[in-house]
C-alpha cells in the first residue's frame, strides 16, 4: 500500500522558524514579553498584551524567516 505521501503530489510547507520567550514581566497594566531568535539571535521589541499561551506557541522570526 502507498504511504500517503506518495499518493498526492503536494510538496510539504517550509518550516516557520520561531523565536522564543527570553524575558517576561509586566509593563503597566498588561503582560510584556520579548522574543529570542536561536538561530539567528534577533531579538524583537517589548510585545504587549499576549497570553501565557500565545507567548509559548512563539512568534515567527523575521530575519531567519525573510531569507526564504
């Protein structure tokens, strides 16, 4: 039996490169958190008004992600 793979031809989606939690607080009112690229090492501005969730899950890092 063919593997499922075999059986379409659609090439599989890039890989989204994320960076990750390297500090959170709180700012004022509401929750501020700030990115860390491990690949490349950028690291993005204070982004406010995420959940815990939100900040786990990441966000897509421009630099490594604009290079594709």
């Amino acid at each position: 039996m063919a593997r499922q793979a075999e059986m379409f031809d659609v090439p599989p989606r890039p890989r989204v490169a994320r960076m990750h939690v390297c500090d959170a607080g709180n700012c004022e009112d509401a929750s501020c958190v700030q990115f860390e690229c491990a690949k490349c090492g950028h690291r993005s501005e204070w982004v406010r008004g995420m959940t815990v969730t939100e900040a786990k899950r990441g966000l897509p890092c421009p630099v490594c992600n604009d290079k594709r």
